[in-house]
DNA sequence: GAAAGAAGTGAAACCGATTTCATATCTGTT
DNA sequence: AACAGATATGAAATCGGTTTCACTTCTTTC
C-alpha cells in the first residue's frame, strides 16, 4: 500500500526514486543534468510532476557550497535611485535563476558593515555593494570575503565597479548653468565622503569654474543633507548672503528644495535664478518649474552589475573590472533663461 | 603543530570544537544556548572571537527546517509605495534576525504564482505578497503553501492582511471635490481587478456620489493604466466630452497627467476644475498646483505586515488575521477652488 | 538518606541533497 | 577481435550542523 504524505510534509529525494522506481543518484542527476537514460528521465518527471517535488535548497546548498543567492546591500529603499537600481538587479538575477537577499541599513553605515559580515557567513554566493561612503572598516570587511563583489554608484580601485559620470554630469550641468546666466552658479552639494554624489559633483562643479577661468568660492558652496528640506534652508541662506544668477545642486531633491526657496524669496525660478539638479527624478519632472537634471542610468547600472556578478560566479575574466556609464543632460524650464528650450517640460519620457 | 586553514576556506564545527577543545555538541550548544558549563563557554567563546567562526545557515537549515528568511513577492520595486512597504517589513524583520528574499515580478501576474511557488521549494519560512490582483492560481498556490503567508494591501477572507481604507479614502475625497466644486466629480481609476486601488476606490467615489443623491454615470468614469501619461490621455478625452468641475483619480500619478491635460486644455487647475489623487506621492507635494491626496500608511503597512508574520512564526494566535489601517486627507490646492486651504502646499511633512 | 529533578556531557543518528567510485554496457576505430 | 571512449548505473561517502539518547553529577525535597 503506497505511503500517503503527511499534510505539510515535504517529500525526499529517496521517496521520489522509489516512487520512480530508481535510484537516488538518477534524481539527482535528473535535476543536474547528468548522463540518465531517456526511459529513467521519463519516470522521474512523471513521478515529479505527480508529486510538485522539488530539491531542497538547504541540503543542495550544503553539500554544493552554493546558494543561487545573491545579498544586496543598500542604504534605504525608499529612494527612487537606490529602487530603480535594485529593481534593475532583480530583473536580471531574477532571470538566471538567481534569489535576491535584501539588506536595508536604514542609512545606519555601521549597519553596511554589519551586513556585509551576515552574507560572509549566511552563504550567499555573491554581493552587490550599493555604498555611499566607504571607511576602513569596509574595507576590511571587504577585504575578508571570499565570494564576489560588485560595487554600484560608486569606484574603488581594485573593486569591482559600476558607477556614474558623476563628474561629467555636474561639470555639463555647471557649464549650462554658466552659459546660460552669465555669470558664477553656487553650488549646493552634500557630504564629500560621499565620493560620488558629494566630492565628484562639486569637483564637476569646481572644474567646470576653473575653466572658465572663474576660481570657486567656499562662501558660494554650501553643505546640505540629502532631503529637499535641508535644500531648501541652504538656498535661503545662499540667497540671504548673495544673489546668485544661478545654483547648481548635486540632488534632484536639493534643488526642487532651492526652487521652493527661490520662489519665496520672490525670485521667479528659470528667469531670475536658474537651477539644476542631478538625477533626473520624478518630482523633478512635474514641478511647477520642470528642473533641469542629469538623467543617471540608475536601473541599467542595476543590470550592469548583475551582469558583471554572473560574470564572476561563473569565474569568467581574471582581475578587477569597472564599468562607467554616461549622463544625459535633460534641459527644462529651470534653466531656460531666455534662450529656446533644448526640451520643454513635457510628461512624455 | 596547528593547521592551519586554507584561505577561502571556511571553519566548520568539528575543527572550532577541536580548537576549543570540547564537543562539536558543545559548540552546536552555545549557539543554541542549551546546557553548558560556564567554562565551556568560555573556551568557545574566545575560539569564536579568535577565528571568526559562523555556523553554516546552509547546515543549520537543513536540519531544523528552518531558514530565517521570508519571501516577499511584489509587482515592481520601483514605485513609490511598493518601495515603502517593503522598507517597512525589511526594518522589522532585519531587527529579529530574518533575512529578506526579494522577489520583483515585473508587474507580470503569471511570475507571482511562479515566485510564490519558488518560495514554497526554496525554503523560505514565511511569505509577505504584495498583491495587485488575485487570480485562481494565485488562490491554489497559496492553499498549498504549508507556511505563513501575509497579504499586503489587498484584503481577502481566510488569508492575514495587512490593508489600507481605499474605499474610505476615495469616499472623503470624493466628498472633498464634491463640497468645494459643488457639481459631480468625474473618475479616472484602474482596472477593478485590482480590489483595492481599482475596485475599492472606485466603490468609494460611487458612494460619495450616491450619498449626494447623485447617480454615477459611465461616460463620466474612465479607465486609465496606473502611468502619468495614461492618466493624461483619459483626462484630455474626458476634457473633450464633458467639462467636469472636478476629478478624482484613483493614484497620484494618473492625477498628476490629468492636472498637466487640464493645464494643456487651458483650465486653472485648483480653480476651474480640482483634482485630487490618493497615494500622498513626493511627486503630488511638489507639483505646480499642489495634488491634494489621502496619505496611506505604506511604510506602517509594512511594518504591520512584518510583525504579523512574526507572530505567525512563532506559532502566536489561531486563525488569520485582518488589519486595517486609515488614511489622511491631505487638502492642497488642486482642490481649493475659492477656499481657505487646510494645508497649503509646502515643502514641510 | 532515598528519590526526583535539574544541569551537564559527548557519541551517534539524522537532515536531504551531491559527488565519488567502482562497474557495466554500448558505440566506433584500428 | 581488441580497445578506447562515451554513456549509464547505484552504493556509499560526504557536506556541517542539530537532536536524540544514554549516562553522570549535583541539588532539592520529603
């Protein structure tokens, strides 16, 4: 008489070769491709799809020392760049039959660290790294883990990379910015331990000054935190103190904060004062004044660095690698002044 | 002389118990807090510190069955609210020591009955599903999933759900457009097979509107995709037809294309025609006319849900449970009209 | 002072898969 | 006909933990 299963058991590989009628091995090897003969394979899917059995992963973990699963770290999720990232990873892990292993720090970086020791320990077979700043102790961290690790947002040499033109970005916004008023934009940025969002766009900034033979000025560069709030406060200060033509910010959200600070200061935004952020989020595209921004290619970078981790998990390409990816400069109202607009503040993508 | 160990390779419980110089059963008790001498305890404990030994969740898993680590499957990460709520469960769950398995469908129904069933193999301890819509597969999957499940944000008899008040929600906003524009509010909504921001909020306008004494009327009530542009499209159409002194649109973003179609159509948004979403998006707080919405408590919903599914692991209470959490009408001036406003539209939470 | 219970211990069984190994059966080549 | 190589097979070892079990020692309790 054939043994009923429990209600809330799972049946074993030994139970599904006897219902088979063959060995274990011959499972096995049926899920891993192994030699098996067509009349064996046969048996085994019927006895398969008669039962929804499937390998346990904890044991095929055990015995493989692989997990088909990859640990993402990142500073918050509800932040439209880090979700835009993290939803480029999933798409492509997703689809290799890869498992996504979400560590939020909560902005907490002691907490990074933190992480990074779990997955070293909890099996998983790769990380993504999405770091904002990065201190000797990840480093260490780093340097102890034995699995592959990619790094999104930000470059480290002897890491591997994918990043933005962080740089780029800000010195062609600052260059727009000084083209289009005439005159010396300040700058609102955040901290420069933040290697790429903080110390690469003021860099753009700086150098984009420099070239144009201008020398910045600590009193036109202010330090911000990261929300639009913070923004807004720095720019009422900025304008407190001078006037500038223009205010280039290193976030879309300092500067719909600035735009909001301009306008109570009776200043009418894309006229009177010209703004620039980076990012080119959401918000920006439907505020009152639409803000001129760098599009990043957050999702791609995603991609990118899933791409780049399966590259690594197969063992494929020796050494480090880095993978840069370009800016787009999308003109709206904010920065219009009086010349024609390169794209008006339209819905439409 | 002691071994010792290749690089890469990691300690397992024999070699630690042998450093220590007690039983692997020993070493299994510490980490479990089982009987043990003070100085047993001692002694693994400095082998611990010593060698940064972690038992393999692999190992472990295999024979206790359990992972410590929850599914959640969701449509799409890179949506304002999705982020949210999966913020929310992943604080709670990383505070308890439950490690977070992503699974991003791409807004694909058919990959939400594969993921759930990828859960129900892989081993995961419990699943959190934030639903859109609910199909018989959906139904039978779960029903043969032996472990936790949380619902998020759409209510179902016999499951646990963690829900908001979209129909209560939508009735007072519908009410709102009533009160100040003093005529029938259009509907722009989403398919009713999403119950909750489809058939919910739908369900609330039309009780508001039967309440006044007014009959909804098909050509006054359209269906748009959850994107900007189609929320544009249907409120340019809905503009050719009628003149409507106001719309309510199901979500922020279909709000935020009807105001840019109003805007287009040559209508004072907030004075000829108001418009109000539901959402509370950082996008409606920073439009040139502020979008009057219904804060839902997305982040809360998460936390909720992922408490819940604690309780359920710990084999806490009989029966599922259903929670239900409010909303906040946020008055800005999509929706003045020639009132006083109760917030006006400013950068501050 | 005997019995009962709690605290402490380690050998061995166990979880459910993969991998090794020894062996057998087919091909196609010399 | 002999041989090499590919295909096919299952018993047994293995991965690294937890749990069971049999047993000892130390307290309480009556």
């Amino acid at each position: 008489m054939p043994c009923i299963r429990q209600k809330g058991a799972t049946m074993n590989i030994t139970e599904l070769a006897a219902l088979a009628g063959v060995s274990k091995t011959a499972v096995s090897r049926y899920f891993n491709n192994g030699y098996l003969s067509p009349e064996k394979r046969a048996a085994i899917e019927a006895a398969v799809q008669a039962t929804g059995y499937a390998p346990s992963e904890a044991a095929r973990g055990l015995r493989t020392r692989r997990t088909r699963q990859v640990g993402v770290v990142m500073p918050r999720l509800s932040s439209e760049s880090t979700a835009r990232v993290v939803d480029g990873i999933s798409l492509v892990l997703a689809d290799k039959g890869y498992r996504l292993l979400l560590a939020n720090t909560a902005n907490r970086p002691e907490r990074e660290v933190e992480y990074l020791d779990t997955f070293r320990t909890s099996g998983v077979d790769g990380v993504i790294f999405l770091a904002s700043i990065f201190t000797p102790e990840h480093r260490a961290v780093l340097k102890s883990m034995h699995i592959p690790v990619v790094i999104v947002a930000q470059q480290y040499e002897g890491y591997n990379c994918v990043y933005h033109d962080d740089l780029g970005a800000a010195k062609a916004l600052t260059e727009l910015l000084l083209r289009r008023s005439g005159s010396r934009p300040a700058y609102i940025g955040v901290t420069a331990r933040d290697r790429a969002a903080g110390w690469a766009r003021r860099e753009g900034y700086v150098q984009a000054l420099k070239e144009a033979g201008l020398a910045p000025r600590a009193d036109e560069m202010r330090l911000s935190g990261f929300h639009m709030e913070e923004g807004y406060e720095q720019a009422k200060a900025l304008l407190a103190d001078h006037r500038p033509g223009s205010i280039f910010c290193a976030t879309d959200s300092i500067a719909i904060g600035a735009m909001q600070a301009c306008r109570e200061a009776g200043l009418q935004v894309g006229k009177d004062v010209l703004v620039a952020g980076v990012g080119d989020s959401a918000m920006g595209r439907v505020t009152a004044v639409g803000l001129t921004s760098a599009h990043l290619h957050y999702k791609t970078s995603g991609q990118e660095a899933a791409q780049l981790m399966l590259k690594l998990l197969r063992r494929q390409g020796a050494g480090t690698r880095s993978i840069c990816l370009g800016y787009e400069i999308l003109e709206r109202e904010s920065t219009l002044g009086n010349m024609k607009p390169y794209e008006t503040n339209s819905i439409a993508p």
